[in-house]
C-alpha cells in the first residue's frame, strides 16, 4: 500500500474552540506545501483519502472539513453530489472562480442540496455578488488586504447573513485587530500549522474500477450483479464499507455486505465513489481516459447492434481498447492476464477479425481520421450517429469533468 498525506489545519471560533478543520493536499511528509501541479487531481485526491482511506471520523472527529473546489469540480458536485456529506463538509469555491452563469447555477444547486459554501481568499469585487448571496462563510485572506481594506471589508460585508473568517493570522496583533472588527471565526499560523496526517491508500484495480462503471451504467444490472463486481475488487469493496460505517450515516449496526450497502447507498452514490477513486488513481495521466474508454465501448456497442453483431464482445473490446495507456504496459501482456475471447484478442492486439474492423473505425472516428473512419456494413450518417450516442452517454452518465 502506499502511504497518503493530508495537510490538516484547525478553525476555531472567538472563544478558540475548533469549530472546524480545512483539509489541504499534500504530496509528503517531508515538505509541510501542497506542491500542487493539477488543482483537479488534488482535489479529487483529498475528497477521496478524507472519506475512504484515512476517513473523516479520524480526521476532523465530529466537526466539519472545509474542502477547496475548482472551477471542474464545482460543477461536478453539482451533478454528482454524495448529499450524506452535505453535514460534514464545507466547500471552498477558489478565488480564481468567477460569477459565471454555470458556476452560480451550480452553487445555488449545492446550496439547495443542503451543502455549506464558503468563498475562500476572498477580496471583494462587485461582479462576484450572486456567489456573495449563495454563501454563508467568507474567508478574508489578511496577507491580501491593509488595515483599511480589511475594515471596509468588513463594512460591506457584515449583514447578519455571513460569517467571517480571518485566515492567514500570524501574529497576535492581527488576531486582536480581528477579534475587534467582529470576526466569527480564525485560521493560521499564529493558532497552529497545517498538521500532517499520514494514511495508507489501498491500490486500486483499474480494470475492475472501468468494468463497475460500465455495470452501474446498465439500467438492467442487478444489485446482486453490482455486488459481484465490486467484490472482484477487495479495495473497492473497502471502501465501500468504509464510507457506509462512518460516522455520518449513523447505523446503529455495522453494515458488513457490500449488497446491503449497495441498496442503503443507492446506484447513484456507488457510482459517483467509483468515479471519484478511478479519477484519484489516473495521477498524471489525463481522466479523459476512462471517457475514451466508455465512449469507445457504447460506440462499438451501437455499431453492433445496427449490423447485429455480438453487442457484449463489442462493448468489451471498446473497454479494453485504451488499457494499455491506462496501465502502461504492452496490451499483449495486459490481456494475457483476462479472461477474453480469442475474438476480442485478435481485436485488441492486431485489430483483426470483424471486432477489429470496428475497432479501427471507432478509434478512426474519435481521431479524427476520416479516411478510415468507416465500416463497410453502415454509412457515413450511422457510423456518425453511433459517436454522437456514445458520447452523450458518457457525458449525460457523469463520466465528463465540464471544462
């Protein structure tokens, strides 16, 4: 297993009692920084290592985690939200996020869904008032404003709706200058440095991760099914478990069957932890991905069904088609290790056979490649409306972070 890092870092109220905690990104121990390369990736890999691997329970005990969000996974939330955290967690929208209309339309939806929003960084701009409205917490960076910026800061901003966060409090000054001006709520060095908490991150299956999201997209699929699937997969189902059993669901009784779990959660939550931990072990690879590998799969999918060939082998091939970027590794010696027909085989290493003819259009036809973006048994027009379905299925089944 590999060892994990989550920068921890108390909020405290007036009377300096920890109301809550920011969870931070950290690439080690060593360097006390976020270090971060890609916003999205750390991100994803703090939502995931607070509520799977090291678990909120451990990490913020009965209070709540203030979380940042890019602009990606804002409208992510939105559309995949896990609503039995809305309790736990407090979300930071970046500084660098302005009022557009999907972002307030995805905001205002988090709000609705019971989450708390907080504006982190915050210096105030006259076009970022609907994202003013919508949260109950502004965090004021003293690092960036005067004395008197802060003061007339906190003028425009004292209206009974907000609280106030002092962040970046460093000296004792600062922190009575605060206390003064009425602020509700305090963070910084002066209190406590970020505290390094070290987990270790259950290695997850990739192949069997890709295969749970296409199952979950199934509408036919069965609980029973779901839960075979996931079992193949002994990190998955830790997981799974693991969230079930924390404290925000308050059981009583310890769930211990992953189908029990399944139904207790429901489809659309098992879908969104599947999509969270297949993203939070793509590293420096691209997500995009396991899109390319779902779109591939319906696509080849609808192309059998139009010439009424085997739809189950087609999908598969598509599936497997992008494993070996996924993995890096040769595809010869990835698909030794799978239990695939001599078919799909022939398919995926040599593109031969009838699967291998539309496996050279789907992957021609998502290149680009026009010229051998075809396939003798259909036209241009159903070769193209097989893409075009594809890819609204991935996007409409939450696999796309909207740019």
């Amino acid at each position: 297993m590999d060892d994990i890092y989550i920068g921890r870092q108390p909020i405290y109220d007036a009377n300096l009692h920890v109301v809550a905690y920011e969870l931070l990104f950290r690439s080690g121990k060593v360097s006390n920084e976020a270090n971060v390369i890609n916003g999205d990736h750390a991100t994803t890999n703090v939502i995931i290592n607070a509520i799977t691997e090291i678990g909120m329970d451990q990490l913020v005990g009965p209070h709540q985690a203030f979380i940042n969000l890019t602009r990606n996974h804002i409208i992510q939330m939105a559309d995949r939200p896990l609503p039995e955290l809305k309790d736990r967690l407090v979300l930071e929208i970046l500084e660098d996020i302005k009022a557009e209309k999907d972002i307030v339309e995805a905001v205002t939806k988090l709000a609705g869904d019971g989450f708390t929003l907080a504006l982190d960084d915050f210096i105030y701009d006259q076009s970022l008032q609907p994202l003013i409205d919508i949260s109950k917490i502004i965090k004021i960076d003293l690092m960036a404003l005067s004395v008197n910026e802060l003061e007339e800061h906190v003028k425009k901003l004292t209206d009974g709706k907000h609280k106030l966060l002092a962040e970046k409090v460093e000296t004792q000054e600062e922190y009575d200058r605060c206390k003064a001006l009425g602020f509700d709520y305090y963070q910084g060095y002066f209190f406590s440095k970020p505290q390094i908490i070290k987990g270790q991150s259950l290695p997850a299956n990739k192949l069997a991760i890709i295969k749970l999201m296409a199952e979950l997209l199934d509408q036919d699929s069965s609980n029973e099914e779901l839960a075979a699937i996931i079992a193949q997969d002994i990190t998955m189902s830790v997981r799974v478990l693991r969230y079930i059993n924390s404290a925000q669901f308050g059981f009583s009784k310890e769930v211990d069957s992953i189908q029990q779990a399944i139904m207790m959660l429901g489809r659309i939550t098992i879908r969104n932890l599947a999509n969270l931990v297949a993203m939070s072990q793509v590293e420096n690879k691209p997500h995009e991905l396991l899109i390319i590998s779902m779109t591939r799969a319906k696509m080849a999918e609808n192309i059998a069904i139009l010439v009424k060939n085997n739809k189950e082998a087609c999908f598969t091939t598509g599936l497997f088609s992008i494993i070996d970027a996924l993995m890096n590794q040769e595809m010869e010696i990835l698909i030794e290790g799978l239990p695939l027909t001599e078919k799909i085989r022939a398919a995926l290493i040599r593109r031969e056979g009838e699967l291998g003819e539309i496996l050279n259009c789907v992957i021609a036809y998502e290149g680009g490649d026009w010229k051998n973006a075809h396939y003798d048994k259909l036209s241009v027009n159903e070769i193209r409306e097989c893409y075009l379905d594809a890819l609204n299925w991935a996007s409409s089944s939450g696999f796309l972070l909207k740019a």
